[in-house]
C-alpha cells in the first residue's frame, strides 16, 4: 500500500472520528495499520496475530467493533466464503471478481475487464451502486484431480 492511501484512509478515518465526536484511540488505528498491511483475504485470526506480531494487543470485542466501524466507512470489505467470514482492505481495491473451490475454500481473484464494465455500465434505479464482488464458486483444478484420482481409484 502506497504512503498516500495510507494517508486517505487514515484521513477517512479522522474525519469520521472527529465529526462523530468519538475518540481517536491508538486501537483503532493500530487495527486500521494492521489491516492495510495484509496483502489479499484475512480472518479476524489472522489479524489478531499480525497485531500480536507488531506488539499490539487488542480484545476481542474491540477487533469486531473497529472492524464494523471499518466496514461502515467502506474501508474493509467482508466475505462470507465457503470457509469462513474473511475480510479485505477495500479502499484502493475497487470492483473484483473471486473465484471460490466448493471443496477446499481456496479464494483468488480474476481480472475479467468485460464482466467488470458490464456491471459498471448497469442502469440501477432508486440505488447508487459503489463498488462490487462478484463470486463464481467452482472446483480448483488442484480438487478437481484429487477427485479424478479418487473416482479412478475406485
């Protein structure tokens, strides 16, 4: 993540503070940092352990209560997939595609420039759409020989 999206959603973050005359707590941006680090999908477990890595302990309500307020102000985004709820930073990661394995819950992300205009293109009425995830959920390839191998063995 570049400095200056840092900056924004830092910025994002004070604004909403400061208009909302909530307090500024090392936490909530202790978390904000923490989450902006991680590259790609992450459980509530796996950023317990990057803030536990970085010296910073955090309770557990606090981590769901700063991760609603992040998801509020479009920061993160959450997914429920086939293995759980993960989440993703969202601000400088607009409209994506994720292809979802039924069987083992793997998650990767696809560039499809056709499917993301459409959707971009759509007229919506009475509802201003932001930004999209589109899931195709299927069989990897990897699952999909461990089944090949396990019919032909039979």
């Amino acid at each position: 993540m570049t400095e200056k999206n840092k900056a924004k959603v830092r910025e994002i973050l004070d604004t909403y503070l400061e208009c909302n005359h909530h307090r500024k707590t090392p936490e909530r941006y202790a978390v904000l940092d923490a989450v902006y680090s991680i590259d790609g999908h992450f459980t509530l477990e796996e950023l317990d352990a990057e803030l536990t890595k970085r010296n910073f302990r955090v309770s557990r309500a606090t981590l769901y209560n700063t991760m609603h307020l992040f998801i509020e102000l479009r920061l993160v985004m959450r997914h429920s997939l086939v293995d759980g709820t993960k989440y993703e930073a969202c601000y400088y990661n607009d409209s994506h595609i994720h292809q979802v394995c039924s069987v083992c819950g793997q998650v990767t992300e696809i560039n499809v420039p056709a499917v993301t205009a459409a959707v971009n293109d759509l007229k919506l009425q009475r509802f201003r759409k932001d930004t999209f995830a589109l899931y195709i959920y299927g069989v990897c390839s990897t699952c999909q020989a461990k089944l090949t191998r396990k019919k032909n063995d039979k």
